[in-house]
C-alpha cells in the first residue's frame, strides 16, 4: 500500500509534465497557419487598393493604383 502511495504522486507529476510539454506543430497546423499569412497578405494588399482608390480624384488616378498594386505583384 506505501509503494502504491509513493508512486501515486510520481506518476501524477509525470503526467502533467508531459500534458504541459507543447507537441510539435502537425502538417495541418504548418499548412493552416501558412494559408493564414497568405490570406492575411492578400487583404493587406487589397487595403492598400482601397485606399489609394478611396483618395483618388479622377480616372488617372484610379489607373495608377492599379498600375501600383500590379507592379508590387510582379515584385514578389
């Protein structure tokens, strides 16, 4: 009954040590968080379209902020 008690508390902590240990990202989670950063870029991009076209006062001005945003495609 003593060695039962005495392992008790052992495998107790043993057990929370390793439920607090973090797994290693899965594939999942590398590739979800990999077309998180990607959607994230995309509607910053986007944002910055919207802003520039928000400002602009003629059809010029429309035309550079597309001119703009294709050149930054190309660029990455």
């Amino acid at each position: 009954m003593k060695k039962l008690l005495l392992l008790l508390p052992l495998s107790l902590f043993a057990a929370s040590a390793l439920a607090q240990t973090p797994a290693p990202p899965t594939r999942f989670e590398q590739h979800k968080a990999a077309l998180i950063a990607h959607i994230q870029d995309r509607v910053a991009k986007e944002q910055a379209l919207l802003a520039c076209v928000q400002a602009a006062q003629d059809h010029a001005a429309i035309k550079a902020c597309r001119r703009a945003q294709h050149a930054n495609r190309a660029a990455h």
